[in-house]
C-alpha cells in the first residue's frame, strides 16, 4: 500500500491527529463514540492502520496482526512525525485531496459567490479561494491559521529530513569501516 492509499482509524485519544490527517488528504475513521473492539474490527475489515495511545489496544491489534502505532506523545508535531516516519505520509496539504477535518467527506472547491452568505462579511471580502465539504456543508478558507498549520508542517519535515541524514552519515560510516 503507498503513502497515498493508506487509510487509519484513529482512538478517541487522538482526536487533533485525526483532523490533522484528514486536512493531509488521508482517509480517517475517528469518532469519540468508537469503542475498542470497534477499532479493531474496522481495521480488520478495511485494512486501516491503527493509531493510538491505548497499550492494550495495542497489544491486541498486534496479536491479531493488524497495523497498529502506538503515539503516547501530547504533542501534535511529534505525533505527525511519528506517523510520517512509520508510515510514509505526505507532510504537504494538497487541495484536491484534502478531506473535512470534521466528518472527512474528501472537500470540494468552490465558487466564492456560492458561499456568499456562508462565511462572516469580512472573510468574504478577505479570501478569495474556497472549500466546503458536501457531506456536513461546512466551509473552509486560507485564514491567518494557515501559517500556523504550515509552520508546524515545515518543522516535522525538517525533522524528518534530519533523521534521513542521520542515517545517511551513519551509513556512510559504516561502509567507510569496513573498506
């Protein structure tokens, strides 16, 4: 399965994860209601990858060799970085692929003048590129927090980029050793 195809379901401990990855483009099944079992029964069924901060859950997605990562981090960046470096995510939000961080439903872009009375006067008036997902009808824009969200995905890639030359050096090392 590629970086593209891959699917999660994410515990009720993760909840920012899950929206952050949804808004990445990738197809997440979170919920707040979502019991154990249920977790474990939908990856089984769909083939989804586990993410969550539960041990037990964990240890029992692995006895029954399903996908599963274990996140004990509070932290959103560490959290990404782990997904991205065990799973080979895509740090880069790209618009034709982003998906309702809420409901997931994959977003639409839209006209602005048919969300004309959907978003405040000044965010009209402000923002001229739109999204609204078709399944829960809510709207999203460029806002001023799209330089946090970008600024927190600039530093896991840089993160990443540094563990890859880590391993690299640490390569090159080895072989130079054994010459």
């Amino acid at each position: 399965m590629s970086a593209e195809e891959v699917k999660f379901v994410v515990d009720t401990m993760l909840g920012d994860l899950a929206r952050w990855l949804r808004m990445l483009g990738y197809d997440v099944v979170y919920s707040r209601k979502l019991m154990d079992w249920q977790i474990l029964r939908i990856a089984e069924k769909d083939n989804r990858i586990i993410l969550t901060r539960d041990r037990g859950l964990h240890a029992r997605a692995l006895k029954k060799k399903l996908k599963s990562t274990l996140i004990l981090s509070d932290d959103i960046e560490d959290r990404l970085y782990i997904v991205a470096k065990k799973h080979g995510i895509r740090l880069y939000i790209l618009f034709d692929k982003t998906r309702c961080p809420i409901c997931n439903a994959p977003l639409v872009k839209v006209d602005k003048e048919q969300i004309a009375n959907e978003v405040p006067k000044p965010v009209y008036e402000r923002y001229y590129d739109f999204w609204k997902c078709p399944k829960c009808g809510k709207v999203y824009w460029r806002g001023r927090h799209w330089i946090k969200i970008e600024e927190i995905l600039d530093r896991v890639r840089k993160r990443l980029e540094r563990n890859v030359q880590r391993i690299e050096q640490r390569i090159r090392s080895s072989q130079g050793n054994n010459i």
